[in-house]
C-alpha cells in the first residue's frame, strides 16, 4: 500500500486554501499574512500552479486563525467549501443523484475534497453515522476542521436535496462558552463532549431522490476522479491508512513490527513518519479501539461486556480502565449517553 506523507505537496492550493484567502481578503488582510511560512505565494495560487502539503495546509490554517479574529471563521469556512471549485469532485457532488451519492464523493474521493479530514460511513438499522477522522494530525487545529466540514456537508446537502435534513451533530470536544454559532450554522440538535465527531440522520434519508441532478454528468466525473486519484501519491494519508488497517484487524491489532512490514518498511521508518503527523502508534491504536467501541455501543446493540470480547481483552477490568484512559468515560456511562443519542 502506498500512502501520502505529511511533506508531500499534491493538493492544490487554489481549492480550499483559496477559500481562506478570500475570507481574509474580505476582511482587508493581506493574503501574505495568510501564507507566511507555506513557501507559497498569491500570484503562484492565482495561476493554478501551486500545491500544498498536508502540513502546509494546517500552517495556512494556523496564520488564518491568528490574523481573523471571528468566532465563526470555521463555519463560514465551511459555507464555502462545497460543491466548490474542485474539479471532477466537485461536479461529482453537485450531481448527485440522493444523500448515499452524495457522502460517496467524502469517504471515496476525499483526498480531492477534503484531505484533511477522511470520512467513514456507518449503517445501522435505523441510522447512518458520518463520522470524522483527522488525516493529517491536526492537533489544535482538528476542532476548526471538523467544524468547516460538518457545516459544509450540512449546507451542500440542504442544497442538493431541497430541505434541511435533519442532521444531528456530535462534537469530541467540550460545549463552548458561547454556542450560538453552534446553533445558527448547523441549526440541528447538538451533542458536546462526546467519543467522536460525527454526524447522525435517519436512514431514511439516504437513498431519497434528489432532483436536478445529471446522470450522465456524474458518471463522467466518477471517472474522472477515479484517474485523478490514480495520479496521486497516495489515496490516503499514511496515519489514516494506518487506522484504517488496525480498525480491520481490530479484533487482533497488528503490532508496531507487523505494521511495518505491512507498509514495507522498518519499525523506526514508521515511527519517524507517523511523528510527522504529530501522531505515534499507540494513539492510533488507542483511537481505532475507542472509535469501534463506540459504534458497536451506539449502533449495534452490544453491552460493554461483548465490546470488550470483540475487542480482545481477557480482563473486564483492564478493559473498563483501558477505556476510561481512551475516553474519560467507562463504558458503561458511555453506552447510556450514546444510546441517548442513537434514538433521537
């Protein structure tokens, strides 16, 4: 398998990186405030020219955030952002045909439209879970990502579809001061300090028809965006291949050893390159854990007691501790609170 590194610049700085830039230049700033330490100049962007890497990206995000001050800047950064100005994906996403297409385009192509964050799509009997993972090692800078990508997709789905779906919103970090952004921009029931970020709706929603979509449009950018992805370095970043892979063995977790060999390298190869990501391979594997925890508590109907089966602990105790230390939360709080959630 080969993956994108944190260094490796492929992703064009005149999408969403544009975004940014428009938003400062709306507030009279300099664009070159913006940019200080990308190695990227405004007249490079301008002409299509320049790309960024995944850590240029978040460099850009950070002077962003320290130049407007706006307490909304992640929502109104999310506004923007889709269908957007992307390409084959962009008409891939203005063209589909119903809510399943739609999220198609975020966890198959997202690399093309949203890289920093990856998108993984769960079904249960009554509802879908959109929820979101950080590709790059975002660190301080996650929660203003998954901010702009929720109320992204919330707005580009209102578009597409003709009505506002009735999204429920799940946030890992704790409830804000001042939540009314919260409320005027995603305009659906709001859940803070939960164990991921992730967006719920019924299941109804997901094979509705939407109208005003071309078939034959779609079919052309599908392809499209199958030859653009093929060109890349790599389909995903290598800390969201990483969980992607421990997430399919969660069951018998891989070791560091086995990992590397897997990703045909050496063990401190691996190391030095998840460092890059501001990420190691235990958290990857502590966040693997929680998160399959959680849709298995949430979604599934499993007790805490056939979580910690599936998951390979011998020892009840040392799984209730393990997932304390993962989420702050037993398992068994944690089950109450999800299961609040799951039957809105």
């Amino acid at each position: 398998m080969v993956f994108f590194l944190h260094d490796q610049r492929f992703i064009p700085a005149h999408g969403q990186a544009a975004v940014l830039l428009d938003l400062a230049a709306d507030q009279a700033i300099d664009s070159n405030v913006l940019l200080r330490h990308t190695g990227l100049f405004r007249e490079q962007i301008v002409q299509g020219e320049a790309q960024l890497s995944s850590h240029d990206f978040l460099q850009l995000i950070h002077n962003s955030r320290r130049s407007l001050a706006d307490p909304e800047l992640s929502f109104r950064y999310g506004q923007r952002l889709f269908p957007g100005h992307y390409g084959a994906a962009s008409t891939l996403l203005a063209n589909a045909g119903n809510l399943a297409q739609a999220l198609q385009v975020f966890c198959d192509f997202g690399v093309l439209i949203q890289p920093l964050a990856g998108a993984r799509l769960s079904l249960s009997e009554q509802h879908l879970c959109l929820q979101w993972l950080d590709c790059a090692g975002s660190g301080p800078h996650w929660r203003f990502i998954v901010e702009a990508a929720m109320t992204g997709v919330a707005s580009v789905t209102r578009w597409l579809s003709g009505e506002r779906l009735p999204w429920q919103f799940l946030f890992r970090h704790d409830c804000p001061d001042y939540p009314e952004q919260y409320q005027v921009h995603l305009s659906g029931p709001l859940h803070f300090a939960s164990q991921i970020d992730a967006m719920l709706l019924p299941l109804e929603y997901l094979e509705r028809p939407w109208p005003n979509h071309s078939a034959t449009a779609r079919q052309a950018a599908l392809q499209q965006c199958q030859q653009e992805i093929a060109s890349l370095p790599g389909t995903l970043s290598l800390r969201h291949g990483l969980y992607l892979h421990l997430l399919e063995h969660i069951h018998q977790p891989p070791s560091l050893q086995e990992s590397a060999e897997w990703l045909e390298c050496s063990p401190a190869t691996l190391k030095r390159r998840l460092k890059g990501f501001s990420s190691h391979y235990q958290q990857l594997l502590d966040e693997a854990r929680l998160h399959q925890a959680v849709h298995w508590l949430a979604f599934h109907g499993l007790g805490p007691d056939q979580v910690c089966a599936r998951l390979n602990f011998t020892d009840s105790t040392n799984f209730r501790r393990s997932f304390k230390r993962w989420s702050g939360q037993t398992p068994a709080m944690c089950h109450r609170q999800l299961l609040r959630f799951a039957q809105r």
